[in-house]
C-alpha cells in the first residue's frame, strides 16, 4: 500500500502547526516549524492572501488527523463511515479508531519516539498482543488488552534505550504502563478530556456528510 515517504516536516510546515512526527527533535530549536513559519514551496510576495473557504477548514482538519496518525485516505474513510455507523458521537467514535491503533497505542505507551517508529517496530514483528506476535500497525487493541516486546527483541539496544526512557515520558490515563517489564496495558478507551484538543472533529464529520 501506497504511503508518504518525504519530509515529515513539510506535512507540519504545510498544516501550519506541530504535528509531533520527528519524536524529540520537535520539541527543540530544530524544529521545522519553529525555523520557518511559511508553508513548503515558492512563495510569491505578490501573492494574496485569502481567509480559506469552509470547505478548505474542513478539508485541512480533515487531512492534519490523517498526517497525525499515518493514515491513507481509504483507511481513514472506512474509520468514518463506522463511526458514524456506531452509537454515540461520531467524531468521538472515530479518534477512538485511530487512537486504538497499536502503532498509536505503541508510541502512547512511550515505547518509540514516534508513531512513524512504532509503525515500523510493529511491522518488523517486535511487538506482542496478549502474548502473540502482531505485526499490523492498524491492529486495533482492545480493553485489557496487554502490549509486550518480544523476548528475542529484548536483547536488542532498541529494547534497550526504550527502558531506560520510559520514565521520561507521560502516558495517558487510558493506558498504564509497567516500567519494571516493560508492558502496557489498555485500562479503557479514550475518552473526549483524553483526546488531542487542537483536533476539531466536528470539522472532519462536516466534510465527510457533504459529500
């Protein structure tokens, strides 16, 4: 399947705000957006400036959620048409669909840098589910769900580094996480306070039901 494979910081200097796909390089100096405010591309001094249209503000949510996650636009489409199938908020329904992802739940957990990392551990089969190997990114976990490194990746100076900086890092209520084996588990699902409140959903819902 198809994916972006350039400059994850284009995605951010096009979306116009950090989307956290570098790991620790966003949070410094380094950081594209921090040295360049200005969209990727030639830009024209002469060129006008134009409040966007309500389908542009829909369309940009839309695709910023979708660079977020490492989603392509079927995927991320199908997520849609069943959460809007499901009882309850729609919009709630679907970040709980890409927040239930292991590469998600994987990075979450503190165990990568970055979703794009952990989309990698996962598919080099590091990873384990309740005790079986799970080598697709878009698995989605469940409540009770347990998340462990392989015992052959334990011996690895990736196991390693990911140990010594768990400590590091904040983990959302949703999961817990045992630093002494180095397992996380899913306690519930992600509820509205938990999610990311720079992401309008309403936003997302409105552009898919306009189409």
């Amino acid at each position: 399947m198809a994916r972006y494979t350039g400059p994850v910081c284009r995605l951010c200097r096009r979306n116009g705000t950090k989307l956290f796909l570098k790991g620790e390089r966003c949070f410094t100096p380094r950081c594209a957006v921090e040295r360049r405010k200005s969209p990727p591309g030639e830009q024209s001094p002469q060129a006008r400036r134009r409040r966007p249209s309500e389908h542009a503000e829909r369309l940009r949510e839309k695709q910023k959620v979708r660079n977020v996650y490492g989603v392509l636009e079927r995927q991320f489409r199908t997520y849609m048409q069943k959460a809007g199938r499901m009882p309850g908020v729609s919009g709630l329904n679907l970040m709980q669909f890409l927040e239930r992802r292991l590469d998600n739940v994987v990075y979450r957990l503190g165990f990568s840098d970055s979703r794009q990392q952990a989309r990698q551990w996962v598919g080099h089969g590091h990873l384990q589910v309740n005790g079986r190997r799970v080598s697709i990114p878009s698995f989605l976990v469940k409540e009770g769900d347990v998340v462990t490194w392989r015992e052959e990746s334990k011996k690895s100076e990736m196991f390693k580094t990911v140990s010594e900086s768990l400590r590091k890092r904040r983990v959302p209520g949703w999961l817990t996480v045992d630093e002494s084996q180095v397992k996380g588990t899913i306690v519930t699902l992600p509820d509205e306070q938990e999610l990311d409140a720079s992401i309008d959903t309403r936003l997302i819902v409105e552009f898919y039901s306009r189409r």
